[in-house]
C-alpha cells in the first residue's frame, strides 16, 4: 500500500510541532517556549479544518476527517517549525526566531481563513486563479468587494498576529507554572500521529478504489487534500475496481447540478443521436482534400469555423461536451460519480445504447463521470492494436448496431476514434502525402527535425478517420435515419505541430491544441456556415433543446445554444491544473493548482506577447469576475 511523502515527513518533524523531542534531546527554554507554541497552533489548525469542513457527515466520513485534519495541521504548520527552529539556533537567534515563528503561524493561519471564506462562498478551495483575482488592482473590486472588504482583512491579519503573540505568553506562562505536564512523550506523538496519517492515505485510496463516495466528498472539504489513489497498484495485482451504477445524486455532495429539474415540452421528439469525438481532430483537418466525406456532409449541416474544445486533452476536453460545463469541475463530478443530465435523461426515455471506444472508459475516468451510470453491457472498448486497426472495428460495430436497433425506440451511440492520436498509424491506400516519416521511434526520433513529416503522418491518418466516418455517415442515408438522427461529429481537442514551440496537446492553450472542428446536423435544421465563437459547452445545451427541454440553458450547462450563439463572447478551456480564458482579443492562462500562483500567462488571442500583462488584466478583470461565476455556479454555497 503506497504511502504519502506527507508521512515520511511527519517521522521527521512531528517530534518538534508536537512536543519538541527533538533528535538532539534539545531542552533549553526557548526551544521549549517555541515547541509549546506550535502546540497551540496544531490544535487552532486542527480545529479550523474541521470548521471549514463541517456538516452532516456518516460516521466514517467524519472520522477520516479527524484524521485529515491531524495530518495536513502538521504539514500546514511545518515550514513555520522549520524555519524558525532554525533561526533558534542561530547565534541570538531568538527574538528573530520568535517573531518569524509568530508572522509564519500568522500567515498560515490568514489563508486557510481565506480558503474558507472561499471555499463557501464559490465551492472551491483558494487556488492560482482566485489568488491572482484577488491580488490584482481592481480584482476584490470585480468580485463585489469594497474598500470596507480590505479593511476587514486587514483587521483580521492585525488580530491573527495578536494571537500568536498571545499563544507566545501563554506557551512561556505554562512552562514557568509547569502545567501542561500530561503531554505525551515525543516518541508516542510521532508514532501516533504517523499511524494517524498512513490511516488517512489508505482511507481515501481504499475509498477511491471502491468508489466509496461519503470519504471522497469529505476529501473535497480539507484545503490542497493530496489524494491518494491505488489504480497502478491494483492494476499491477489484476484487479479491477468494480463500478457504481446509479442514476441518483448523491447526498451530501457539494455539487447543485442540476439546478432545476429538466421540463420537457409537450410532444417532444426523442430523436436518435449519433456523437462522434475523434482523438487530436484539430480545426484545419476538416477541407475537401484531408476529409471529404465529412466536409460532404458538413454541407448538409452546420459547420462551425471558430469552436473550440473545452480542454487541450482527451478528459476536459470530452467532460466539457457532454456536461457543458468548464473543465474545472472534472474532480467534484468524477469524487461524486455524477454523470451527466444528458445521459440521465436518455436513460429515463429508454433509450438504446451503443457506446463504443477505441481507447479505455477507465483512463481518462469516462466510467465514473460521463458513464458512470451507464450498465456495462453497454460500454465496449477495444483498444487491441494500432489505432486504424481498432477505428475500422469498432466503426463496423457501431454500425450493426444502429442497423440493429428496435425502430419502435430512440437510440444513442457514441463512438471514440483514434486514428489520429500520436503516432499516427494509417493503412497504405490512406498515404495521401507521401513525404511522412515512415519510422517514428520517439526514443530516436529528432522531433524539431522531423516535424513536417510528422505532421504528414497526421493528415493520412485524418484521411483514415474521415473514411470510418464515412462509413458511419453511408450506413445512416441506407436505413433512412437521417430524419430521426441529431448527428454530432468534433474533435477531443486539437494538436500541434511545433507552430508556438509544442508538440502534441496538453502543454498549453495554443488555438492548434484547443481548435477542433464541429459538424452538427439535425431534422429541420438549415445548412449554414457559422463563424460566431463557439465551444464544447455548447453541445449539451444545443442536444438538450432539440431533444425538447425547456430549461434555461443556465439550469445545467454554463453553455449556449449552437443555433442561436452569441457574438463576441468568451470561451474557457482547462487541462489538469488550469483554466484558460479565450476572448475575442486575449487569451490568459490561469492556474487552478495552489502552488502555481505566480505562472499566469496572457497573450493575444492568436497566441502572440503582449507588451504590458498587467495592462491586459486590468482591462479584463470584470470578466474575471464572470469567469469565476462560471467556475462556481454549480456548487452549493
């Protein structure tokens, strides 16, 4: 069972925070005075954790919280401890000592106050967006804020620092009145709060692998959890962690999705819906040379010029289409195994299902998020060879399927091609350019070098895809589908080709890895080209529409209508640790993680420098406030 660097690093330290043992038996008054103070603040900080994570909880939740709140006290506290241990024993060292240990405990104490305040007015906990928000002139100003708002925190930073002067005194007074002596001896404190902190780690990775959801939702609550998780481990046994299927929501959970049950209108058709989402598909693979049963088809429809995916990788960019929601939810859906109202509600019309990919449901986690209430027998993946090989069988699949479909019920297949995924595997009669790199070693390879031939291998692969589609497309005119058929085709998200320095997708919000095409067809819908900015979060919205519900597109989605869009407006996209802001001008890259607070990134819109970054935010700050809304909208505050 792997176990969390936190607890290596609590054999180490805990001894001092706790009870100050140290290694070297340290017994002198001031290292006792300064033990004794990091006492206090373990116990403030244990208590506040608990504060910010309160709530109804089942039993066992709560007790992990106990456990939680143990752990990430230490850790929270421990670089203060470091520190100013170290001052201490420096030549009079000890006021500095002392006053270091007081601002650090100060500050520490100030931002889990401010991730708190965070966490329950937004539902999230304090990260690199929000930090830059609210350090940027005029940020506390966007987000409703007042200069009576910097006033109270200020107040409040003058009071935390009281307090640890106060918690100096006391620690001093207890130790010249020789009270406090019940306190354990330091090599119980470090063996107990050890076992506290392996009890943790294995709790939450236990309660990952069994999908124990009370655990993973008391996780959410504790400020920069790590979690851990045992999938390589289990992998590597052969064991499969067995999946929740359900169509409830959960209880307790911090999600408000939707926020309104779904209305139908009065005689509303179900049609059939046929999804594609095909791997790496950027923008410009969709002509009449690369792709032309596609771009035939497109004629047909709605082909959309200026959309984009909601992420530069497979997971936000596929969560963001059928959610149509920022990706930046991912984690509080996949802890709540939440899927989406979409799929929900197929399933209580009675829907058929033919659910196919060439990749895995379980990496990215498809099975615990858009899938996760979905029956096996419906999910089938194949991923048994090069890309190619796995589209052309899983194509004729999804086509048996629709030709076998009762025609007396809707039905929805989903297929996920990958022939355009690194490395590029095509057949030869798809050699289209012929000048590719025929041997694409990535140990050998120079990549820079080679990267026009690369990219060739790309586009005979994207002629491969365009085939299968083909072959999909031909099946439905046969059996008279297409006048009962919402078709969606799109991208995952884009890729580069070394046109701003990358290779691939997932390393930044350049418009390659982020432009995907998008064809939609519908019954009764009229071909057209548009060119207004469009996204992902928009597809949900749009199939929800046509297939008759009449909520506002705000109860579940913060997307809009693909037949009705807007002009002008932004656009987010997200990867594992950030949330990209697209406008019409500038593009800012903002980091989600808690410890990327200074790796903001702005540009123009088309990916070029700008002269003055803090110019541009200052510009674009109201629509930071709109963007952290969007972040926000479906949590329970």
């Amino acid at each position: 069972m792997p176990v969390h660097e936190s607890s290596v690093l609590g054999v180490v330290l805990c001894r001092g925070v706790l009870v100050g043992g140290g290694c070297m038996g340290d017994t002198s008054s001031n290292s006792a005075v300064l033990r004794r103070f990091f006492l206090f603040n373990f116990w403030i900080l244990f208590g506040v954790i608990l504060f910010v994570a309160r709530g109804d909880k089942p039993f066992v939740a709560f007790s992990f919280l106990l456990l939680a709140a143990a752990g990430y006290a230490f850790i929270y506290l421990a670089p203060a401890w470091l520190l100013s241990r170290l001052v201490l024993i420096l030549p009079g060292g000890r006021m500095p000592a002392f006053l270091l240990a007081c601002l650090l405990s100060a500050a520490t104490l100030f931002l889990l106050y401010l991730d708190g305040f965070i966490y329950h007015l937004y539902g999230f906990h304090l990260n690199g967006f929000v930090w830059n928000l609210l350090t940027t002139p005029g940020g506390i100003e966007s987000m409703g804020g007042s200069d009576g708002t910097e006033i109270a925190v200020a107040v409040i930073a003058v009071a935390l620092v009281a307090l640890q002067a106060g918690l100096f005194w006391l620690a001093r007074m207890s130790l010249q009145r020789g009270t406090l002596q019940w306190l354990p001896r330091a090599r119980w404190a470090v063996l107990a709060l050890f076992l506290v902190m392996v009890a943790e780690r294995g709790a939450y990775g236990v309660s990952h692998y069994t999908a124990y959801r009370p655990v993973l939702l008391a996780a959410q609550h504790v400020p920069f959890y790590i979690p851990t998780t045992f999938r390589g481990f289990a992998k590597k046994i052969g064991l499969k962690p067995g999946r929740n299927v359900s169509l409830s929501t959960v209880e307790g959970g911090k999600l408000n999705y939707p926020k309104a049950p779904l209305l139908l209108a009065d005689g509303a058709r179900p049609w059939n819906i046929v999804w594609i989402a095909c791997e790496s598909l950027r923008a410009d693979m969709l002509t009449p040379e690369i792709m032309p049963n596609l771009w035939r088809f497109a004629e047909r429809g709605r082909r959309f010029t200026n959309h984009i995916s909601g992420g530069n990788g497979t997971r936000m960019g596929v969560f963001s289409m059928f959610y149509g929601l920022p990706g930046s939810y991912w984690f509080s859906f996949m802890d709540e195994r939440r899927s989406p109202v979409l799929i929900d509600m197929l399933q209580q019309r009675d829907y058929q299902f033919g659910i196919y990919t060439s990749a895995k449901f379980t990496y990215p986690e498809f099975d615990k998020t858009v899938w996760a209430g979905m029956p096996q027998e419906f999910l089938h993946a194949d991923d048994a060879g090069v890309g190619w090989e796995r589209d052309r069988r899983n194509a004729g699949r999804m086509i048996e399927f629709i030709e076998g479909a009762d025609r007396n019920k809707p039905f929805m297949s989903f297929m996920f091609f990958e022939s355009a995924h690194a490395r590029y595997y095509f057949p030869p009669e798809n050699e289209i350019r012929k000048d590719f790199l025929a041997d694409f070693n990535y140990a050998t390879v120079d990549i820079e070098e080679n990267i026009d031939k690369i990219f060739n291998r790309y586009i005979n692969a994207a002629n491969h895809l365009d085939g299968q589609i083909g072959r999909v497309i031909t099946s439905l005119e046969q059996q008279g589908l297409l006048d009962s058929t919402l078709i969606v085709i799109t991208g995952d998200h884009g890729e580069e080709f070394m046109e701003r320095g990358r290779w691939g997708h997932n390393s930044e919000f350049h418009n390659e890895q982020i432009n995907t095409p998008l064809v939609l067809f519908a019954p009764g819908v009229s071909p057209a080209v548009i060119d207004a900015p469009t996204s992902h979060v928009d597809l949900a919205p749009t199939v929800m529409s046509l297939l008759g519900v009449v909520n506002p597109a705000s109860d579940y989605s913060t997307g809009v209508n693909l037949l009705d869009p807007i002009p002008n407006r932004y656009r987010l996209v997200a990867s594992w640790d950030a949330l990209g802001y697209v406008g019409s001008d500038y593009k800012v890259a903002m980091p989600l993680a808690a410890g990327g607070v200074f790796e903001m990134a702005v540009s123009t819109a088309d990916d070029m420098p700008v002269d003055d970054e803090s110019a541009v935010m200052a510009l674009l700050q109201p629509k930071m406030a709109d963007v952290l809304n969007d972040m926000s909208a479906f949590y329970r505050k």
